[in-house]
C-alpha cells in the first residue's frame, strides 16, 4: 500500500484546511501562490513549481509550459525578494526531468496556446535535461 492510500483521510484533511486558508486570503484580497519546493542551488534559495506532464508537441515547437498567471506570480516573487523561480517538469512519457529558471525561459523564444486553459509553453531545447 502507498504512501498516499495509508494517509488519504489525513491528506485530505490537509488540502482542505490549506483551501480554508486560500479562500480566507482570497476574501481578503491578500495576493498568494502556493510553492511546490523550496531547494538551495549555488548556495541560494531558489523556488521550484513542479509540473507532472506529457510534452507539448509542436507546432511551433516541442515544449512544456504552465499558465501564465502561474509565471507572472512567480515573477512577480522573484522581483519582490531575489529569490529565483525555476520551472521543473517531470515528463511522464520520456521519464526525465526538465528544469530552469524562468528567467531564462523567458528571455528564450516561447508562445501562449488558445482555448479556454491557455499555457505559456517554452522550447524544450530551453531546459536542462536530467535523466533520472
């Protein structure tokens, strides 16, 4: 038995008192964004969002990517305290990872998709590829 399926019912108590903790903020309208990891690289604290997904193939290229508003928060962090956000994707099919820092994603070539969840999707030869 996993992990998760000994302590579903604590999980889920969790995630709800952390969705009682967003809901409260929203009402506020204190602006917040939920960090995935926290690690230290170089001897600095850097944020990690961690994305579990299938490439985005192309056209116009292969790549990952996440919601925009997901990067402007990040960045939005980045500028308030120095603290460097990267963007870590674990990709389902190749089972590898890919990392880097969004601001060198976005000082690199990207798009935005259409439709109603739009994603901000970068080059896939913008990573770093780590096999795992």
């Amino acid at each position: 038995m996993s992990f998760i399926d000994k302590n579903l019912e604590k999980i889920k108590i969790g995630f709800d008192g952390e969705q009682i903790v967003r809901d409260w903020f929203s009402s506020k309208k204190i602006p917040y964004m939920q960090v995935d990891i926290m690690f230290k690289y170089k001897g600095k604290w850097c944020l990690g969002e961690v994305k579990t997904q299938e490439k985005f193939t192309a056209p116009p290229f292969d790549g990952h990517g996440l919601p925009k508003w997901q990067i402007d928060r990040r960045m939005e962090f980045y500028k308030d305290t120095g603290v460097e956000p990267f963007l870590i994707v674990h990709d389902i099919k190749e089972k590898c990872l890919f990392i880097e820092s969004f601001v060198n994603l976005l000082a690199k070539e990207n798009f935005q998709t259409k439709g109603l969840k739009p994603r901000v999707i970068f080059k896939i030869t913008s990573f770093k590829r780590i096999e795992m």
